[in-house]
C-alpha cells in the first residue's frame, strides 16, 4: 500500500554524495541538470559540508533557479573541529554509519520522505561507497543508482580485487612495484602495481580499507544503476566490461560541461567548500597565452615539507610562470618558524601567484594556462580534459594511481609522476610539458578536449545516456 501510494507520486530523487569536495561538486551538478529535467531533487548533506556551502556559495541560487530543489542535512557525528582531510576519511565513514545512517533510514522509511508521506522519494543516488544504501533502498522499493565519483577505471580495479586475491597476484609477492597486473581485463599489458591504488601495497588482507573496497564490490551489483562521470570515448574498453556485471550503466559525464550544455542561459553555481580567491584570474588575465603550469593537489591530498620543497625548487628551476593552490592543511609537518629560503620566495614573487583556493574549472578553462600539475583526482582530471590541458600527475591515493596511468600512458595527455617527488625530475617533467614537448601535448589534450565537448552535445553519446537515464527514473523501468 504504501510502495503504491509512492510509485504513484511524481518522481523525486534523493541524492546522498560522499561528504567531501570533489563528490558534492558533481553529485550537485547531476542535482541540477535533473531539475532541469522536470524531477524533483532533495540533497542530503551533512551539517559539516551545508555550513560550509553557506558561508563559501551562493547557496539561495539553487533555490531561486529550481523550486523543485532542496537540501536536507544530517550530522557527520565528528566534532567540527576535526579534519576531514585524506587520512580522516575512514573516521568520517565509521562516523556517519553509527550517526547519520540511522537518520537517514529514518528520513526515507517513516520520516518526511517516508512511502506513507506527502513527498515520498521514488530514486535515491547514492555515492557509490555507500554500500548501507541497497537495504534501505529495497526496504522502502525504490530503485538505487551509485553515482560513481571515482573514476570507471579506478573503480574498475576495485572491481577485479577479489580476481587478483583469488589468482594469488594481490597481496603482491616481492617489491617490484613495475611487475604487470595479469587479472585487471581491459588493462592488460600497461597497468603496472604502482598504477593500482596505492592502499593495495598492503600485505594484509584484512586491511580495513581492502575490507571496504570487497564490501563495495559485493554491492555495486545489487543496485539497478551505475551512474558514471566520464563519456564513452574515453573509457569505452572499460565501460564494455562494467556492462557485464548487471546493473544499468549511464555514463553521462563530464558532468561539469554537460550541466552547461543543458543550462538555456546563465552560468553556473560555485560548490566550493572553500572560499574561493578570485584575485588569479586578474594576475592570469596578465599572462601570456599557455604560459602558465597549474599546481593544485585537490581537497584531500596533503604533502610533507620535503615534497613542498622538492616540488616548489622543481617549479622554481624550471623557469615556468605558476598558479599553486596551497590549501590549508594540505602540508603537514611545517614547523611554526619555516622561513621560505631567499631564492624560492625572490623567484615565486616574480614568477608565481599562490592562493588558498582558487575557481579551478575556471583557472583550466583560462588561456594563460598551458599545463597543469595535479594530484589526479577524478574531477580534476575531467576538468583538465575539457579545458584541453595536458598533466603532470602526482598521485595520491584511491583512483588517483590508475587515472596517471590513463593519463600517461593510454590517453597520452601528459606525464606520469608518482612515487618520485624529486626537484630534477619536477623540473625535467615541467620542461617536456611546458617547453620541448609542449605543442604535441597541447594538441592531442585540444582533440581529447573535442570529443569530451561532444559528448555532452546533443546527439552525443553521453547527452543521449543521460536523457536515458532521465526516462527511466520518471518510467522506473530498471
Ligand atoms: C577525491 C578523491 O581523492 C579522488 O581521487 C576522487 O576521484 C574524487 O574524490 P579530491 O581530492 O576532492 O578527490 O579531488 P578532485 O576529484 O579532483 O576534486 C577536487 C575538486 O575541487 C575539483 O572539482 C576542483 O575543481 C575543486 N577545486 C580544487 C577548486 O574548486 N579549487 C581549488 O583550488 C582546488
């Protein structure tokens, strides 16, 4: 009776993101292309990640441009003060099972989105780490979709985990980290075990992170939808195989051009967590034409003081112009009284321009900028994609090991860094990017940057995907 009375209400989309940056970024974006599209959206946050939009975004444009739209939120159940940053992700996911799932169930089963109530939900997006969602889903008969904010690729070899235990590749015998992986299919003959996220250099299986990415290959097969940023052209050798494992596949990203392709006018709304310093775009404005290397290593990713100066003498010597986000936080272990050394701070003032955060697609999108050294995460890579600008990938964790791989080594966008963070080899890398090798880069990042514009046009593969996916969340035909 009461899945009836909510399979005859008019469609209504709750969308749970991953509380941190880069997944509410998208997961937003997904929210407002949807409201475009006639369906109505209620975005769980956390109270954590809504104070945080509210003080850093204009937060009353989502209501003004979509009354279908709302937000809902939910404790994280961490004191505010702690950090939310890499190392803290495994606290903040203990966390919100023991305090902001059971609210949610409530929310979704008896509260006000509950079958019996006047608004009840008939689609929950959730991150796709959220392996609590498929009981709660099939509890209330709503269909699940796991929007997937890592990349197809990386969850691809969190997908093939119980493969490479079962044939004794994983845990990995030895240390050579160039040895090939065998059991990844589609990835034959240039995924290497250092292209593998780096937490599968464990030797333990019982690892809880290893624990988490099995638990989440037992549930991404239950939901009806997988939900993927990224276009066919990209990925396809890795999405044919993602077709195999049963649920509906959507790939309909990049999801950051894609909202503007379906936006009739106006731009479009900062998601930021962090306020953002918009002073880069003059000083980028004063800059010559592809000139200038992007340094941003995301919302998560922190580094030590070695690597900042193994990285910044790198930057310094290579004689490039630069953009460096330095986030707060992002490099740990700096003694209060770190006095930058003379030669480093004479060349940043005449040659860079450092901020805390800054309006990265847009930074990408600007003409001064001719490359970008980046951590690889998933929306970064997407955004670099877009704007056409070739990488210098210096990984961190999770995805971020095998998309500078693809980077490097399959779509030819740029260099692979990781595991080295050496001032010679950051300053030879910048150099092939920026100077010798500059021109072929830029124009296979220009033709990449095509097809993903494309893509999201319509009569593109990912505009039509997500039409799909938009019909079958009003239909319910999963
Ligand atoms: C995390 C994971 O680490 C990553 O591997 C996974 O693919 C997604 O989630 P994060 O560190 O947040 O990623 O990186 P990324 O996915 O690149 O997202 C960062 C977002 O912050 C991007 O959308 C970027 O535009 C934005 N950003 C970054 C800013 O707006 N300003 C900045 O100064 C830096």
């Amino acid at each position: 009776m009461e899945n009836e009375r909510a399979s005859a209400s008019p469609p209504h989309v709750l969308i749970f993101p991953l509380p941190l940056q880069g997944p509410v970024n998208c997961m937003l974006k997904l929210a407002e292309i949807f409201c475009l599209n006639g369906l109505q959206v209620t975005f769980l946050n956390t109270q954590y990640i809504h104070e945080c939009l509210l003080n850093c975004t204009n937060i009353e444009s989502y209501f003004q441009r979509y009354p279908s739209f709302r937000f809902e939120t939910v404790p994280d159940g961490l004191p505010e003060d702690s950090p939310r940053t890499a190392h803290e992700v495994f606290n903040l996911l203990d966390s919100m099972e023991a305090v902001s799932v059971p609210l949610f169930q409530e929310m979704v089963t008896s509260g006000p989105y509950g079958p019996s109530s006047e608004k009840p939900i008939t689609c929950i997006v959730a991150d796709g780490i959220f392996c609590f969602a498929v009981d709660i889903a099939k509890k209330i008969g709503v269909p699940l979709l796991y929007f997937e904010t890592v990349s197809p690729c990386g969850l691809w070899t969190y997908l093939c985990l119980p493969k490479l235990i079962e044939s004794g590749e994983f845990p990995f015998k030895g240390d050579d980290l160039d040895e090939l992986i065998v059991n990844a299919p589609g990835m034959e003959g240039f995924l290497r075990r250092r292209d593998l996220p780096s937490f599968y250099r464990t030797k333990n299986l019982n690892d809880p992170i290893i624990q988490l990415v099995l638990n989440e290959d037992r549930h991404l097969p239950l939901a009806q939808g997988l939900i993927f940023n990224t276009f066919e052209d990209l990925e396809a050798p890795i999405l044919s195989q993602m077709r195999k494992i049963g649920p509906k596949i959507y790939p309909i990203g990049p999801l950051h051009t894609h909202l503007k392709t379906r936006l009739a006018t106006g731009g479009t709304t900062s998601s930021s967590i962090w306020k953002e310093d918009r002073s880069c775009i003059h000083w980028l404005n004063m800059q010559p034409i592809n000139s200038v290397l992007f340094v941003s290593i995301g919302s998560l990713a922190v580094m030590n003081k070695d690597q900042l100066m193994e990285i910044w003498y790198g930057l310094v010597n290579s004689g490039t112009t630069f953009l460096w986000v330095k986030r707060p936080g992002s490099i740990v272990g700096l003694e209060r009284e770190f006095e930058i050394p003379m030669d480093l701070s004479r060349a940043t003032k005449e040659r860079g321009y450092i901020v805390s955060w800054a309006p990265q697609e847009e930074v990408l999108a600007h003409p001064a900028i001719g490359g970008f050294l980046t951590h690889s995460g998933w929306n970064s890579t997407l955004e670099s994609i877009v704007a056409g600008k070739p990488m210098i990938c210096w990984p961190y964790f999770v995805d971020q090991q095998v998309n500078g791989r693809y980077v490097g080594e399959v779509w030819k966008l740029g260099l692979d860094m990781k595991d080295t963070c050496d001032r010679v080899i950051v300053e030879g890398m910048i150099r092939e990017l920026m100077e010798s090798k500059k021109a072929e880069f830029l124009q296979r990042a220009d033709h990449i940057a095509n097809v993903a514009n494309a893509s999201v046009s319509k009569g593109g593969c990912s505009y039509k995907n997500l039409d799909r996916l938009i019909e079958d969340i009003k239909l319910r035909t999963f």
